[in-house]
C-alpha cells in the first residue's frame, strides 16, 4: 500500500519536470530588460517638437479625468493673485511706510515736572497725579501746597492738612487759572497770595478762613463757603475792582453784612446762612434812578439769615428776580 503510493507521487512529479523542460531550454525565454542608455539610443526624436505653443493644455485636466476615471463631480477653481511685474523701489517703501504728521499737543516737558520736588524730596508728580496741564493732588496728606510745574494751569488739593497759604507757594504760575483747596484746615492765608495774573477761579470752602486775603482782577469766581468768615475780615471795597467777577458764594459764615460795592458783573450771590440783618437800598439798585434795571444778577439767596426782606422793597425793585429768603 504505501509501495503503490510512493510510485504514484514519484510519477506525478516526472509529470511536472517534463512539462517544465522546454520553458527552460529556450522554448519560451525570459525576457531580459534592456540597458537604459540602450533605451535613449532606440529613441526617434527627429519628428519630436519641444515647442508647447502646438499643444492646446486648456482642457487637459478635464480630458485626463474623464479618460481615467470617468465624469467626476465637478472641480472647484481657486482664484489666485498673480505676483507683481515689478518689484517697488525702496523710497516708493518708504514713502508709504512714512508717519503721518500729527497736530503737536502742548505738554509739560519731563523735567518740569520732575524738578517741582516736595517737602519730602519727591518729584510732585509722583506724589500728586499730574494731568496734562492739570495737577491732582487729593487726599495725599499734604500740610503745605507742593512745588507746581511751571505750565500749571489747573490745581485740585482738596481733603488735605494744609493750614497756611505763604506768598511764594504759587510764584512764578503765570497760567494758573483755577485753585481748588476745598475741605483744608486752612486758617491763615498771606495778603498776596493769591495775586497771579491769570487765576479765574478760588475754590476754598470748608476751612477755617476768618478774613479774605486781596482778589486778582482776573477772578471769575469766589467760593468761600462754610468757613467762619466775618464781615471785618473783608477789607472795604474788596470786590469793586473785580470788573470780572460773576459768581459769589459766601454762605454759612458769619457775615453781618452784605460786603458792598459788588461789582456791575456779578451773576450769582449766595450770603445764606449768616447773620444778615438789613440791606441798603442802594447795594443792588440806584435809589436816585428808579428805570435802572441790573439784569445779570440773577440769583441772589438770602435765606437762613435773621432778615424781613418786606421791609426793604427799594433794595431790589431794579433785580429781574426777587432774592430768595423770608418775607414775613
């Protein structure tokens, strides 16, 4: 049994050689590849034209997709920007890149603002917050006004210590135009003090002023309320001069008069709260000319005084508004 086997398997595999005999003799050879200089030499470039404007490229891509793939869903063209013919000159840069040219501001150069140096050594304007032109020095624990920059034109210093004014604490600040020293605990202020050439305006309610110090001619408007303010603490004819000046608040003091003469220019007149008790009758009108009428002093506030203003009817008859206060 596995005789017979053995001989089979041995038939089979005669079989095989056999029919394999004539592939190797030559019968069917292998082709061999040839040599790739061989291949360029073989090659007939007598009729072959390097010149593309023959061809007709524009439908190319859509002929090579539909003979290898078949119709395919259409194709999206990207637009692109082609580049530029001409590389632009360095000044045309240049002058593209150049800055425009701005309307110049004025601002206090640096070291203006760092020479003002105050009591302490520092700078002012790293102590105070220094705007522009505009110096903030609130709730900064200030006794005493610090050295200003020179371009100065606006001052706050309120809710601080300060006590005294002194002359030289404003010299030189020709464009300062506004002081506010609201909430101090000034009590003293030197007579010139206050003498600069373009100040409109004098904030200083809420400190302890017993008596005004000279006006500039330049003030616009005089706020010195709530202080303890007396009528001989302002010199006679203290306002006259003030050809300019248009508000004046003088409220919660303690005043026994009104200050007279008031300037022609005055707007508004606050005396409430004091201890006013009459009014000539010549302070706001002219008692010999009886069409006179003082249209700009508009508002006049009298109440919180112990005064009948129905007894002095030739006081106001000229106002083109009756002053606030009691009539009973």
């Amino acid at each position: 049994m596995r005789i017979s086997a053995l001989l089979g398997l041995i038939a089979l595999v005669i079989k095989k050689m056999e029919a394999m005999t004539p592939w190797m003799d030559g019968g069917g050879k292998q082709e061999q590849p040839q040599d790739e200089g061989t291949a360029y030499n073989n090659l007939e470039l007598g009729s072959y034209d390097p010149n593309l404007d023959n061809y007709d490229l524009s439908n190319y891509e859509e002929k090579v997709i539909k003979s290898d793939y078949g119709v395919l869903t259409p194709t999206t063209e990207v637009g692109t920007l082609a580049p530029p013919t001409t590389r632009a000159s360095t000044k045309t840069m240049m002058a593209t890149m150049a800055p425009r040219t701005w309307t110049a501001i004025t601002t206090p150069s640096i070291s203006s603002l760092l020479n003002a140096l105050t009591a302490q050594g520092l700078p002012t304007c790293l102590v105070c917050v220094c705007l522009g032109t505009s110096v903030y020095c609130d709730d900064a624990d200030l006794e005493r006004i610090p050295p200003l920059p020179q371009e100065t034109t606006y001052l706050y210093a309120r809710f601080n210590n300060i006590s005294q004014i002194q002359t030289g604490d404003f010299k030189g600040l020709r464009k300062l135009k506004r002081i506010d020293l609201s909430g101090n605990s000034i009590s003293t202020i030197e007579d010139d003090a206050f003498l600069l050439p373009a100040l409109q305006e004098l904030i200083i309610p809420e400190n302890k002023l017993v008596s005004l110090p000279r006006l500039p001619g330049s003030l616009v408007r005089l706020d010195a309320q709530l202080n303890n303010l007396q009528s001989p603490g302002i010199l006679p004819e203290s306002f006259r001069e003030l050809k300019k000046l248009q508000f004046l608040y003088l409220s919660d003091n303690k005043l026994d008069y009104i200050p007279v003469p008031l300037p022609s220019s005055l707007r508004s007149l606050h005396l409430q709260n004091n201890h006013i008790q009459m009014i000539p009758e010549d302070i706001f009108c002219n008692a010999q000319d009886h069409t006179y009428i003082r249209r700009a002093l508009e508002d006049i506030r009298l109440d919180g005084n112990p005064i009948n203003l129905s007894l002095f009817p030739n006081a106001y008859f000229c106002l083109p508004r009756l002053p606030i206060g009691s009539y009973t």
